[in-house]
C-alpha cells in the first residue's frame, strides 16, 4: 500500500467524529478541542490514534502542567497546504492520527517535557514516542507513535512501498 491509501484506511476504521470548539476530544480526560482543529477546512472526520490520546492524559494527569496542542490530527488537505506554504515534510505522522505539536517555553522546558512523555510510555507499556525538538529551538515539541500503525510494533499495515524514509525513520526513539 501508498502512504496515502494507509491514511485513507486509517481515517475510514477509526473515526472519532467531528469535535465542537471548547469541548473535550471524545475519550479524552485533559484534550480539549482548540483553534488547532479548524484548521482541517475541508470538513472531513477526525481520526486520533487512541493511544496518543492515552499517552498525552498519562503526562497531563501526572504532571498536573496545563498544555496547549497546537496541531494533532491533519487531513491530507490540511497537509499539502501546509506544505506549500512552509516547505513541510510531504508525509506527516499527523496525517496518521498519531501526532501531536505542543507548545513549550524554551529548550529546557521542552527537554523536560520530553523526559514526562518517555516515561508515560514507559508507564503505559509503550515504545519509546518519536520527538521533534531540537529543530524547533524549544518553541513546540513534536510527539509521535506513528510506527504503532505497521505490522512490525503491532499494527495492521505494511510499511508503505513509496516511501522509503518512512520506512527506516518512522520508528521508535527517532529524535530531530
Ligand atoms: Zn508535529
């Protein structure tokens, strides 16, 4: 399968409805739906892998930190016009359901955070998450689970035959 006919899937099996702004994201404890989830324009249904949901409560619950996720799921639509406009990576995690960009006040702050996710995993028996950081200058972390999607950590689906990069870096403990 293509990167594209996965997310398609994807979005098909596990759909959790379109969330209203203000209200609570549906088998979330602290994920509350913002100005982040207008961006999907095109008006198609939302999909969040259930376990990113649960990896996120795990951190918020035991840090007690009030957060703000500034991107979580991406349709396709919302993607490439986010890649025309920053240059972005054409394939997203978030366009999988699996990911989420929080914001963070500096680069020690961002470790830290980082450190809280590592061990929620750890807590909740998962692998270790991806995390963009680094790149980011501690503006925004980016957390991922991605790889829970194929075949290899447990999930359903091959890695996609187009792509060879997702193949070797949608993996756990990549970090950038
Ligand atoms: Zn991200």
């Amino acid at each position: 399968m293509t990167v594209l006919e996965i997310e398609k899937e994807i979005q098909q099996r596990q759909v959790i409805g379109l969330p209203h702004r203000g209200k609570l994201l549906p088998g979330a404890k602290y994920i509350y739906v913002n100005e982040a989830w207008d961006r999907n324009a095109d008006g198609a249904p939302y999909y969040v892998m259930p376990e990113l949901i649960a990896l996120h409560d795990e951190e918020r619950g035991k840090s007690g930190e009030p957060t703000t996720l500034t991107s979580v799921y991406r349709t396709r639509g919302t993607q490439d016009a986010l890649n025309s406009k920053w240059g972005k990576a054409k394939f997203s995690a978030h366009s999988m359901g699996a990911a989420f960009d929080r914001r963070t006040n500096c680069i020690e702050h961002a470790q830290d955070i980082v450190d809280r996710y590592k061990a929620a995993a750890k807590r909740l028996g998962l692998p270790v998450p991806r995390f963009g950081m680094r790149k980011y200058q501690g503006v925004f972390i980016h957390v991922d689970i991605v790889f829970l999607h194929f075949k290899e950590f447990g999930g359903p689906f091959d890695y996609p035959s187009d792509s060879e990069p997702i193949r070797i870096n949608w993996r756990p403990k990549v970090s950038w």
